[in-house]
C-alpha cells in the first residue's frame, strides 16, 4: 500500500482551509480505522457548531460505551477539529 504522509496532508489542510481570509464553509467527516479504530472526526467551520457535537455525540454515543470527545488531537491527527473516540459501526 501507499504510505500516507501525515505531515504533508495536515500542511495542506491548513494551507488550504485555515490560512485563507475567508474559508471554505465546509465540512469534512471522516472515519479512521488505520491504526486506531473507532474514531470519527470532524474538520472545518461547522467543527465548532456546538448543536451539531451534541446531536452527533448522540447518535454516536449509541455505538457503544465509552465513546468520547476530544478537541486535543493527536499529531498525525493534526487536521481536524474534533474526535470522537471508541465509535463501533459496521456497513451492515
């Protein structure tokens, strides 16, 4: 497989989101089972929407026990905002 640069994808998030004057009002979700699973994040604008933490937190927190948030990132973590940690789900 192709090793990702985690470095070099945390320098583009930034550079491409965080440092313009007005960015993109976007949000981006994502679902890490690489190394560490059961997280799922959050990136961007809406990250700090505290209505939309809880509702997901919710629905999350229903995957199973011990699910948590985090705003601290770990650093191949770097870009994104939020985390919630020991989320169970499957495609089926």
């Amino acid at each position: 497989g192709t090793k990702v640069d985690h470095a070099a994808s945390a320098k583009y998030m930034v550079d491409f989101r965080r440092e313009k004057a007005e960015p993109f009002q976007t949000l981006i979700m994502g679902i890490k089972d690489q190394n560490l699973t059961g997280k799922v994040y959050l990136s961007g604008p809406g990250a700090s929407d505290e209505k939309l933490r809880e509702s997901l937190g919710q629905a999350l927190a229903k995957t199973g026990s011990g699910v948590r948030l985090s705003t601290s990132m770990d650093e191949y973590d770097a870009m994104w905002d939020v985390a919630w940690h020991n989320t169970k789900m499957t495609s089926g």
